[in-house]
C-alpha cells in the first residue's frame, strides 16, 4: 500500500558517505549518522527510496584497480567499478539503517537494487569527454596513456592532467519495475547508486558503457519513474542561493521551474556544483507535474518538514 503524498526519492551527496576516514569503517560511520535523518523521516511516515553519489569511492577504486593492473589481473572497466561501489555502499547503507531502524522499534525491510541506467548511444556527451576520473599524471604520463589507451586526457585546473569520460544524460533505469515492486511491499530500497551503471540497448541487450551519470539526473529519472511525490537533493546547504557569498546574497525558498530557468540563464550557479541539483529538480518537476523537488541539507531535513525554510521548486 502506497503513502498518500509521502514517497520521497532521497539523494545522498557524497558528504553522506564520505568524511576524512576513507576506510570502510569511517564510510559506515558517516553512513550511520546519515541514517539517523532518514530514520526519522521513516518514523513520520514517509516512505523512502535512496539514491547515492560514489564519485569519491569510485575514485579510490579506480586507483586501486589501475595500481594492480597486470596482465595477470588487469583493471576492470569504469561501468564495472560503479557496480561494484553500487554493492559497497548499499551493503553499508542497508545495515546501519535497517539498525537505527530497530532502535526506533520500526520493523522494516531495506534492500538495495544493482541498478542499470539507459543512456544514448549517440548522446552529444560521447563527442564530447567532460567527466574527470582517476589520478592526476603529468602531460608526458597522460600523453603516453593516450598513445597506449586511445583514452582522452585533459588538463585539469591547473592540477595536472586526468582522463575524462561521457556524462551523458539518462533515458530509462532498467530495473524500474523491480524497485517499483519493493516500494508496493513498503521495501525501502536503496537504488541508482552513483548515477546508476551505464549502459545502452544493442540489438535488444544491454550493454555497458565507458560514463558517468551524474547522480541527481539519474535521481530526477528514478524519481519520475516512481512516481514520487518529492525529490530531496541533499547537498552542503539548507538553502539555493543567487549571488552566492556576496553582499547581495538571496537565499531561494519557493520558487517555480521557470524562475529556476532564468536564474541559469544568468549564470547564477556553478558548473560543477549547484547547477546539476538545480537542472535535475526542473527536470523532475516539468515531468512530474504534481511533484516538488526540494534541495536542502541532510541537517536541516527535519527543520524543513516542521515547517522551516528549504529551496522547494513546482511547476
């Protein structure tokens, strides 16, 4: 039986997940406190489906992987490590959840779902490389990976030189109508993890691809497909802004998708940052009608659904 109005598509920020500790441990730990919030969310009612990013963890194991690589035990592909952090994480998330759950005595199921994102085979995105991944190297070290790869390696920021892959937008996630079958059984499901895997239809297959997908795209399509009623971009801030961090800083409460519209127009967000959250709301509320994405951080969750401020974006 679904919730009236209350299912809410969660996406994690890599700060959910990841602090100073970078070992498994100090992962659970941060992923522990996490859990707490959307406990609580549990508790009021609300029915959960959680998505995370996983560039810091696939990041680590692309450095894994490419330190070990030999002909013996070569390094695996980039739609492979995305799966594999799939699993690392939504075993960790699953388990301390499910015990902050039991503490509040909610006798809940958690499952996560390996989840295969559809993109475009002829994506723009694949023309052009704009996603950083792996170590930084010297331009000899990238020139020479270039020679023996065919991969594209760019400068990067001043910081040295880095492989850039696809990052092209989603189209479909292929296990849809499994997670829309756990949400039925009021299964909180942990799912499109790190943008989901990246793959494209063949001749009727699905195949995986060298991409990243950015998350809250990924998170916006997971949402539309559920149906939910909310999507909650959780990121570093309670609140959007424009004009951020000067004298005539304006914090955003409720605003339309239009309006949203008009303020990338005027380049009020960054790149890298903001921007993707802010497009991949409208994105979710131009499909959706009825829905509202909201963009805030994990802290001020609770204030927000007391009442308090956040950036709620309509139609």
């Amino acid at each position: 039986m679904r919730y009236m109005n209350k299912k809410i598509v969660v996406a994690l920020g890599g700060n959910a997940i990841l602090t100073d500790d970078p070992t498994a441990k100090g992962q659970m730990e941060a992923l522990r406190e996490t859990s707490k919030h959307l406990a609580n969310l549990v508790e009021d009612g609300y029915q959960l489906v959680i998505s995370h990013g996983n560039g810091p963890q696939v990041g680590n194991l692309l450095l894994q992987q490419l330190a070990a690589d030999s002909e013996k035990n070569p390094a695996l592909p980039l739609d492979t490590l995305v799966a594999m952090t799939q699993g690392s994480i939504g075993y960790w998330l699953q388990n301390v959840l499910k015990e902050e759950l039991k503490n509040k005595g909610i006798d809940k199921e958690v499952a996560s779902v390996l989840t295969q994102v559809v993109v475009a085979e002829d994506d723009p995105a694949f023309e052009n490389l704009s996603k950083p991944v792996g170590p930084f190297m010297t331009e000899e070290e990238a020139k020479k990976a270039m020679e023996e790869t065919g991969d594209t390696y760019v400068e990067d920021a001043g910081r040295g030189w880095r492989k850039v892959v696809a990052s092209p937008k989603p189209i479909s996630i292929v296990e849809y109508p499994v997670i829309n079958s756990l949400i039925d059984n009021d299964v909180i499901t942990i799912s499109a993890g790190g943008g989901g895997i990246p793959v494209v239809e063949k001749g009727g297959n699905i195949v995986g691809v060298e991409a990243v997908i950015d998350k809250d795209f990924a998170s916006a399509k997971l949402a539309e497909l559920v149906e939910a009623d909310t999507l909650l971009i959780l990121t570093g801030v309670d609140n959007v802004y424009v004009n951020f961090n000067k004298p005539n800083q304006e914090k955003l409460e409720n605003v339309t998708a239009e309006e949203m519209k008009q303020h990338i127009a005027d380049n009020q967000f960054a790149p890298g940052s903001m921007l993707p959250k802010v497009e991949a709301a409208i994105k979710f509320v131009e499909n959706r009608e009825e829905g509202r994405a909201v963009i805030t951080s994990l802290e001020n969750v609770a204030n927000y659904l007391a009442g308090g401020s956040a950036t709620v974006i309509t139609k």
